[in-house]
C-alpha cells in the first residue's frame, strides 16, 4: 500500500502534468479542476490502493479528452480486450447483467481456446464474472474459464493461456491482435482491423497492401470493412481511408498544444499527405522539427480500386 507522503507526490505529480501537458480540447479551467484535485486529496490520501486508482483516475476524466490515463508502474490492467483479445459487453440476462463477448480477435488467446462472440462468460480462475468489474486477466499466465453457449444452459471449461508483454514500458499495456485479418465471400471481401500496429503505421500499410492486393486478386469489388473492437493505434488508418477514394484529400487535422493556446486556423496549415515509406517518414520528420507540427493530414493519391462505390465499414453503435 502507498504511503500518504508517496500519495501526496503522485497527486502533485499528475497536476503539475496536466497543466503543463494536457491538450485542453474541452476547454476546461484548470484553477476550477485543480481545486476539484485538492478538496478530494484527504480521502485519496487515506483510501486503499484501488479506490486511490480509481479517485485519480475520474478527476483525469474532468478533463474530458481521450488518450489520458493513470497507471502503477506494475499495472498489469484487466481490461480483456488488451490482455485476451476479446472484447465483453455486459447484457440483461435472467435478471441480473451478465458478460457476453461480442469482438473475439484472429489468433488471440480467447479465439486459441474457443471462444467465439455470443458466448457468456461465467468465471474466470472459479471467481464469477459479475458486471460492471472486469474479470481479471493477467499477462504470463493461464486462466481457467467457464463460458456458456448462447440459448443453451450448456456450459464448458477452457483454459485461456496468455503470453508475457513484450513492450514492458507501454502504456497501456497491449497485446497486440492479429491486424488486418481477411477472407472472402463470393466477389466481397471482409477486412478485420481490430488495431492499428506500429508507431507510425508503416508496418501495418505494408500488411494491409499485402491484404487488399490479395483480396483483389481473387475477384473482390465489393469490400466490407469491419472496425467493431478496433483499439485504435498508429497512422495506419490514413492508408486504410486512402483506399476508399482516388484522390488526394483532407481527413483530419492535427494541432500543437501552443498553436491551440494561442489560436489558430486550419486553413492556414500546411498540407501534408501521410508518408508511404520510412524514407518519406524521415523527410516529413525532418521538415517539422524546424516548424510547428500543426497540419492538415491528406489521403496517399491510390487511384482508383474495383470496390469503390461498393464499400460498407461496421462500427459499433
């Protein structure tokens, strides 16, 4: 258990980042949230470890703004997605909320001892599965699950086994999914990206090339592309839209934290296409390190495919 002084540095720690760093996009006032901080340090300060986590972790969503969080330096999170690769959404059934998987991974742990979307989780290590808290999923070891089969009172056991983390200083802590996965069905072809891998979507552009010359050659003109349980990641989605339209157009913009403080204009960004190759990766580097990063993101200029016009993209609702 962390001792009250630790706790009190950890506190002064994350409010010193957060005025110094945060990306104030929901306009917030940070005298109003710092003293939000302050009236609620005496109870963090005496609190057990996990409702410390926790308290921490709701006065970061004041913030309002994506991509913040708070770990230990030993978090090994539960969160099944990043550990088992399956996503768990909490549904009514007989009465009380129940885990069910819903977006089950190619090649993950959950997909490797058979579970498959629609299956209810009941335990996890002979703990019972009760929403809202995750089940416990750690990385390194094996876990004993019962899951039940949809509209059968069948149950089975299976183990899920779930290798160490590679990338020890991520945050978060991510198994990567196998991402993009395809397959086709008659002249339609179905892409899975359940992530987008690698720092600056390099490496993934190159598999999702390799994926989509692979589904053209066997015919397909119609696509369906299917981000249900993506995690998100790099700059790789800049080649996955650069496959929906020939042309050369904006889909996004991204700003500096002083260009936001200060105002800005997007108009007046420079408009840059997302690099294709590591050699254009440097270049693009290279040309911002002497200038505001600010800038308006383009698609890559891939011409015209056979499923353009015939594309369908799922996203959960």
């Amino acid at each position: 258990m962390l001792e009250r002084a630790d706790r009190l540095k950890v506190i002064s720690r994350v409010k010193a980042i957060v005025v110094k760093h945060h990306f104030n996009i929901g306009n917030i006032d940070y005298a109003d949230w710092s003293r939000a901080v302050d009236e609620q340090s005496p109870t963090l300060l005496t609190a057990d470890d996990n409702t410390f986590d926790k308290g921490v972790r709701n006065l970061l969503c004041q913030l309002k703004s994506s991509h913040t969080n708070f770990y230990h330096s030993d978090t090994n999170p539960t969160v099944p997605q990043h550990v088992v690769s399956a996503t768990l959404r909490s549904v009514p059934r007989i009465g009380a909320p129940q885990w069910m998987f819903v977006d089950v991974f190619e090649d993950g742990p959950a997909a490797r001892a058979g579970v498959r979307p629609g299956h209810f989780l009941i335990n996890v290590n002979g703990t019972p599965a009760i929403p809202p808290d995750f089940p416990s999923f750690r990385f390194g070891q094996e876990h004993q699950v019962t899951i039940e089969l949809p509209d059968q009172k069948e149950t089975r056991s299976m183990v899920l086994r779930v290798p160490p983390r590679r990338a020890k200083g991520r945050r978060p802590p991510l198994l990567e999914p196998k991402s993009p996965s395809y397959r086709m069905l008659r002249n339609t072809g179905i892409l899975k990206i359940p992530f987008f891998s690698g720092a600056f979507g390099i490496r993934f552009s190159r598999l999702l090339d390799a994926s989509v010359e692979s589904l053209k050659a066997q015919g397909c003109d119609r696509l369906i592309i299917d981000l249900r349980g993506c995690l998100g990641g790099s700059l790789g989605f800049a080649r996955l839209v650069s496959y929906l339209c020939p042309d050369r157009i904006p889909i996004g913009y991204d700003v500096t934290r002083k260009r936001l403080q200060r105002g800005y204009n997007v108009a007046q960004f420079p408009r840059v296409p997302m690099p294709s190759s590591k050699l254009g990766l440097l270049f693009c580097l290279a040309r911002f390190s002497v200038q505001d990063k600010s800038l308006v993101l383009l698609t890559q200029d891939l011409g015209k495919q056979p499923f353009h016009g015939r594309v369908v993209v799922l996203v959960k609702g």
